[in-house]
C-alpha cells in the first residue's frame, strides 16, 4: 500500500458530516458562552443580591380605616383612593410619574403637568383626553367592583 492510500477520503460524505457536526457544536458553544457571561453581573452589581427583601408587616383593619392624613393644624384629612400612575419619559431618557386620585380633574393635571415639563400644547390635549377616557374606565371598575 502507497501513503496515500493510508489516508481519509475528505471528500467522502461521512467525513462531511463529521465536519459540519464539528462546525455546529463550535457555534453551539460560543452562543452558550456568550449567553452565560451577559447573565453573570460583575461583582460590584452583586451586592442587591446580599440585600434582605422587604418585609411585609402585618396591618390590622382598623389602622387601615383609620389612615387618614393629618394637616399640620391637627385636623385629619380624608384618604384619597389613588387610581392610577402615569409614567412619561422625556427625550432625555428621564422618566417623570405623576398619579391619578379619584375626584381630580384630567384637565387640570394635564395641563400642570404639561407645564412642569414644558410640552406643547397639542400633547397637552391629548394628554388631558386621555386621562378622562382612563378616569371613567377606573371609575367604572371600581362601581362594579365595589360591595354591596
């Protein structure tokens, strides 16, 4: 037998198919690697997990009737029912949150909050047509929602 008869035939199936599966599982390992270094943070981002979560603490019922606010003069004001938050982010990427209250008036807050962060008035309208079509459909809920 000559040297070259001792060989691989590289052309023959077989052997591609070993390269490809070669190639495949290289490719395979790079995304598994890649994957597993985005979802280890470094060590400094490591410190919330030491962190002890929040703990609920037990409210009786009659503190939670009772949680109405006190103005400075001692004279107790009444619990508003929040509704809903708004969230807006500005082109500057900072996020600005105002939040509904039952009884507030979508024009109003619309228009003060359009002037804080200086939007046009165009945005401000709509803003303000929103907040009335959220405020109905909150109040709706909460009147079926409601015991009777």
């Amino acid at each position: 037998m000559s040297a070259s008869n001792n060989r691989l035939d590289m052309q023959h199936g077989f052997v591609k198919c070993i390269i490809k599966n070669q190639i495949d599982r290289d490719n395979y390992d790079k995304e598994i690697k890649a994957k597993q270094t985005e979802k280890t943070p470094c060590k400094s981002q490591n410190n919330s997990k030491n962190k002890k979560p929040d703990i609920q603490t037990y409210v009786p019922p009659s503190r939670k009737t009772n949680s109405s606010k006190t103005n400075p003069d001692g004279t107790k004001m009444p619990v508003r029912q929040l509704l809903f938050k708004i969230e807006y982010e500005d082109e500057h990427g900072q996020k600005h949150e105002f939040e509904v209250f039952k009884g507030d008036d979508p024009t109003v807050l619309s228009k003060r909050f359009g002037k804080e962060l200086k939007l046009p008035e165009i945005l401000i309208r709509s803003l303000a047509e929103r907040l009335k079509e959220e405020t109905q459909m909150c109040n709706s809920v909460h009147l079926t929602n409601a015991p009777s």
